[in-house]
C-alpha cells in the first residue's frame, strides 16, 4: 500500500488531459511529474495547466520513454482513441497504474488485448468512464438499484449537446480514428446502461445518420463521417430495454443529459446539468399526482475543475483510493470492452440498417 505522494505522468495533454491536470491539483496525494505528448502546442497546454507546478515535470515525445523515465507511479491515457493500444504496451510492460480514457479503444480485438494486458499487469487498471461519477448520476443509480423505482423495466438516456469539438488534426472527424460516433462519444451511455440494468446486452438497434454538422469540412478531400444523431435501443439479457437519444446539434437544450428509469412502482429522472432527481410514483388514474423533487450538490471546486458535472474529480478519488488499496476498481477494462462492444454494435446496425445481435462478436 502506497502511503507517500503518488507521482502522476499524463500521456495525451489535449483538452481531456488539461481536465485530468486540473481534478489532480485539488486531489491530495496526487502530484504531476511526467507528459508524454509528440505535439508540442499539447504540452504548452499542459504546462500552463500545471502553473507554478510545472517546473518539475519533465516533458516526453512517447509513452514509452515516461514508462522507462522511473518518474511515475500512476498514468492517465488521454492519448487518441486510436493511439491507446500502443501507449498501453510499454505502460504494462513497466507494471504502472493505468487510467485509462473512453474509449478502451477503437475495435474489440483492440479493447479485447487490452482486457489480457491488464489481468496479468501487478498494477490495477481503471477505465475512465466519468459519467458514472457525476452527482447526480451517481445518486440515481443509487436508488435505481435500492429500489426506489420497483422492478426496472425501461431505461432511457438523452443528450443533447454540441458538436465533436477541434481536436489536433481533427481526428475525431472520421470513424476510423475514433471508433465511430457510437463508440467514441456513446460508450459513456452504454456503459450506464449496463451499469444500471445490472444485465448485458444481448441485441442492438441503431438509427443514425451525418445530417448536420461538419458537412462543409473536407480533409486533404476526404469528408468526415461520423454520426451526429442516432436513435439506439438495446435489449438486455434480464429484459430491461433501454434506449439512448443522441444529438449532437442541440447545444440550446436545459439540459445536456437526460436519464429516466421506469420501473413497476415509480419512475425516476436525472437532469444534468440541472442537478435534479424527479420521482414519480404510481398513483392511478386521474388521481393527484405525487411528484418529488430534490437537487443534488455537487462540490464547487469540483465543478470548476472540469467539463464533466464535477464527475472527474470523484473519479480520482476512487482511482487513488485503489492505488492505495483503500476501494476497489470499480470501471475495469472488462467494463471498457464490454461498452466498446455495444457501440460497435450500434456503428454497424446505423450503416446496415439491421438488428445487432451481441451473440455476432467474440467475448
């Protein structure tokens, strides 16, 4: 068990990178000591993140010289989606703690090797699924498995939001950098859905199309083609369906995430960001209804440090908890698989317009 500082090294320093460095300064125990990024703009990014801190971390073009450096205890994989296979190689082989940014990856014999690195690595490894861990989300599920719906029977979630944002290069403009609408920005819901539902999926429908946004770029002539709005419903093994409602042309909306639970007592809602837990019981017809509603807090500082509803800076916690052999990993590769799986599906049954049985894919 770890008791001193645990020393950080960062791998990817874009956007997601700058919120991992920012949940880090306020998370005691925790101090930055390597980068690994080969753009230089990205590590400029960083470094300013890091402020007066910054003196003391050393700068690496890959994972693999941060691996061989000796300077860390834990990584954090915001690297490409594309990228985490082998950036992953040299941080196993040296036995380092790894969180590990969603997607796992951006194909199941990736995510699948992946989830064989990490049962023989002697350090533990997390996926980094922050949706789990916002407040609200977390409170939800909470009562969901207490009970509080009855017998769950219907899951739906909803974003609506903005567009893919600029990345290096856009190469989250095209499927086969990012796995794919469904796998790169889904995965998060996915893995709710499973998380929730307590059951796996079993078959998958998605409609999905490039309707709106960026049918006006063109890379080197090559125009992307990612999905910007989809319907997708899942069938569960217990017989919970679920189903996600995604666009990514609704940045006006109250409320970016929607999460509603129906079971045979009551249902239940989660708005994010509004914070607020809705639960309606069953009354009957034409009877009074007997709504409640309660906001959940979250940390200020919490929800300053990132663009995730505070959700990143409770997920270090947890991971450093885990390091130190305080919790258990909650988000294992597994997990990270098994979501990478139900995207996938859902990437294919948008292009074939078919049902996706899960049964198609080796686990």
């Amino acid at each position: 068990m770890l008791t001193n500082a645990v020393r950080y090294g960062l791998v990817g320093s874009g956007m997601m990178g700058v919120e991992h460095i920012q949940n880090l300064a306020i998370t005691p125990g925790a101090v930055v000591t390597a980068l690994a990024d080969p753009t230089e703009s990205s590590l400029g990014w960083a470094k300013k993140a890091l402020g007066d801190a910054a003196d003391g971390v050393q700068s690496f073009s890959s994972s693999a010289e941060l691996a061989a450096s000796g300077l860390c205890d834990a990584v954090i994989v915001a690297s490409p989606n594309y990228t985490h296979r082998d950036v992953l190689v040299p941080l196993f082989d040296a036995g380092l703690h790894i969180l590990c940014e969603k997607p796992l990856a951006t194909k199941i014999e990736d995510a699948r090797w992946i989830v064989e690195r990490a049962a023989q690595s002697p350090g533990i490894f997390w996926t980094a699924m922050e949706y789990r861990y916002m407040p609200p989300a977390a409170e939800f599920i909470r009562q969901v498995h207490g009970g509080r719906t009855g017998k769950l029977q219907m899951l739906s979630i909803r974003e609506h939001r903005f567009p893919f944002l600029p990345k290096v290069g856009d190469w989250n403009r095209f499927a086969e950098n990012t796995g794919g609408t469904m796998v790169e920005k889904c995965c998060h819901f996915f893995d709710l859905m499973r998380l929730i539902t307590q059951s796996e999926a079993v078959r998958v429908y998605c409609s999905g199309a490039m309707d709106v946004n960026h049918l006006d770029e063109s890379y080197d002539g090559r125009r992307p083609d990612i999905i910007d709005n989809s319907y997708t419903t899942v069938d569960f093994a217990n017989g919970v369906r679920a189903m996600l409602d995604l666009s990514m042309f609704a940045d006006g909306a109250e409320n970016q995430e929607e999460i509603t639970a129906v079971g045979d007592k009551a249902r239940l809602d989660c708005l994010i960001p509004e914070g607020s837990l809705v639960y309606s019981p069953r009354v009957g017809f034409r009877q009074p209804k007997a709504v409640e509603r309660t906001v959940i807090e979250v940390d200020e500082t919490a929800l300053k440090a990132g663009s995730h509803h505070g959700s990143t800076y409770y997920e270090h916690q947890k991971f450093l908890g885990a390091i130190r052999g305080d919790g258990a990993v909650e988000v294992s590769a597994h997990d990270g698989l098994m979501a990478v799986a139900i995207g996938t599906a859902a990437e294919i049954s948008a292009r074939e317009k078919r049902v996706v049985e899960m049964s198609e894919f080796e686990f």
